[in-house]
C-alpha cells in the first residue's frame, strides 16, 4: 500500500499571520521599541526586561520568524537589531506601520535605567582597555587599518569642502594626534576631546614634537561634557568604541554647528571577532545604510562618500554628513 505524504502548503496569509502573532505581546513590542536606534545581544536583552536568557530567546526567535528582526554576528556574541520594513513585499506596509506605532510607546523608567546600565558596561570595558592598552594601542589598530591607509581619502573629501581660514575644527578620540597635525595645517582653531588620560598623553607628545600651537587639548566626554560647537567635527576609527553609536552620532552632532560638518572614517561591517581583543572594538564595523539612517535621525544630511578596500580584506569607509543651516538645508559641500 503506498501512503501519499501530505503537502504542506505556506499560503501568502501565513506570513501576515506570523507578523500579527509576533506582534500581539506586550514584550515583543517593548522589545521592538528598545531595537529603535540600538542592537543588544539575548544576554543585555534579558538584563533590561529582567527575564531569563531562555524567556528572551524564545521571544526574539518569534520576532526574527516575522521578519522584524535581524541578527548580526560580533565575534562569537549575536546582536539584534530592528529589521527595516520593505513596502514591496508582502506585510512591508503592516511592518512599517507597527513599527511607527511601536516608536510611540513610552519606556518604563527601570527599563531606561537597565539600558543605561548595559551601556554603562560597554563603555567601561572600551575605558579598561584603553587604560591597559594606550602604548601598544596603534600598532594593534595598525593591523587592520593605520591612518596613513586612510589619511589622503579624508582629506581628499575634506579639502572638497573648501572651508574658510577662520574656520575651526574638532577631532573626537584623537588617538596618538596623527590627524590633528593635518587639521592645524587648515582650520584657525582645532580641539580635540579624549576620556582617556592616557591616550591624551601621546596626542599631547605630538602636538609639541610638531608645535601645533591652534590645538586644544581636552580631557572630556565627547557625549556629555559641554563643548563649542565646531564648523568640522572629525571621527577617525572612533564610533566602534562607543556603547551606543546610534545614540552618540545624535550627540554628536549637537557639536557642528548649523551648516558646519561631520566627517566620519569608519569600517564597513566585518566579522574579525579579534579585534575585539586585540584593539578593544565594541562593534565589528558598520553598515552603511545604518550609519545614514542614524545620522538623519540626528538631523544631518548625508553627503558624499569614499570606500576604501585594504589588502587585508577590510573595507573603509568614509562618510561626510551636513548639518543643515538656520535657514534650512544645505549645499553637502558649500562652506565658502
């Protein structure tokens, strides 16, 4: 007797019906709402709504089915972040509209102070590592992309934007001060902020071997200590360092001033997990679409952009960003 095994048939309704499932909890929403403009891995998610490892993976493995989130690799930990809506495709324009719903909704106050917390302990591993690493901290970066990799690129891009001669500059994390003799080279005034003493240590020996005397040197956080605003606001391979990237390109951009720029050297996605160890990176590069999402959310306008392929596999990229001027937007590349 020969049985016939039954077809299982997907009908385009099951997908829609995995989208209401996913988001008909309170916590998945909740869930959706912290993955705005962030990616935790399932541990840091169950710190912050205070449920078992178990509990969270189930719910993210519910979410990740509808196709509302998505998972990326750093090193040996998975990071999840929101998966963005494409209005094409069956269920986009429902995926859009929960997610625009969802960023309505209030955080409780202890969820904002786990979040806070979880940051918190990013931030102070980066700092450990600083503080243990300073001295051999460049010839490690050096393995996968040293200044003298990017430098022309950079200033290829900021010589295009023709700034004038009173204009000033400042440089988050500015390393062993590398770049900082290239920005006293063309703006009136440059400042440069680091949270490790250490660091600002070896920025400081170059400035006097150099005699850069337009630089300022400041021991201070970049996201939270009061500052100048600048015409040119510089990262150099500095947003992997940052607990929450998305969150810091907003402050960040509070330091530009209207019709001023931020320029900002990055790499592209990668899944090296060394690096983590070996130069105390929190984030394994990043996509490109994410860094403009998050600079428009912070109000800036994206500009032009160049990338860089190493010989060592690595990518760079480097990204220049507008913030539009009192009168409205502005010309990406007019600062005359």
């Amino acid at each position: 007797m020969n049985l016939r095994v039954p077809q299982v048939r997907f009908e385009p309704s099951d997908e829609l019906a995995a989208l209401c499932k996913a988001g008909g909890d309170p916590l998945r929403l909740s869930v959706l709402r912290v993955l705005t403009n962030d990616s935790f891995g399932v541990l840091e998610l169950a710190q912050i709504f205070a449920i078992g490892q178990s509990g969270m993976s189930h719910h993210l493995k519910v979410l990740a089915q509808a196709g509302l989130v998505a998972t990326r690799r750093e090193g040996n930990a998975i990071f999840y972040r929101r998966a963005l809506p494409q209005s094409e495709l069956l269920g986009g324009t429902l995926h859009a509209a929960l997610l625009e719903e969802v960023d309505g909704l209030p955080l409780a106050d202890e969820v904002r102070q786990r979040i806070a917390a979880v940051h918190a302990q990013r931030a102070t591993a980066s700092r450990d590592f600083f503080a243990r690493a300073a001295e051999k901290l460049q010839a490690q970066q050096d393995l996968i992309a040293g200044l003298p990799q990017y430098r022309d690129s950079v200033l290829a891009l900021l010589d295009s934007l023709s700034f004038d001669a009173t204009a000033s500059a400042l440089e988050v994390g500015p390393g062993d001060g590398g770049f900082l003799v290239e920005l006293a080279r063309r703006f009136s005034r440059v400042t440069a902020l680091d949270n490790s003493p250490a660091m600002l240590e070896l920025a400081r020996a170059r400035c006097s071997d150099e005699q850069l005397g337009n630089v300022e040197l400041k021991l201070a956080d970049a996201l939270h200590d009061e500052q100048l605003p600048a015409d040119c606001v510089v990262l150099n391979m500095v947003l992997h360092h940052f607990a929450a990237p998305a969150e810091a390109l907003g402050q960040l951009a509070r330091l530009v001033k209207a019709g001023g720029s931020l320029l900002v050297t990055e790499l592209c996605s990668h899944d090296q997990g060394w690096a983590r160890e070996a130069c105390g990176d929190l984030w394994l590069g990043f996509d490109q679409d994410d860094l403009a999402r998050w600079a428009k959310h912070a109000g800036l306008i994206p500009g032009e952009s160049l990338y860089i392929g190493l010989k060592n596999g690595f990518q760079i990229q480097v990204r220049h960003f507008a913030k539009p001027t009192l009168n409205g937007p502005t010309s990406p590349t007019l600062h005359r």
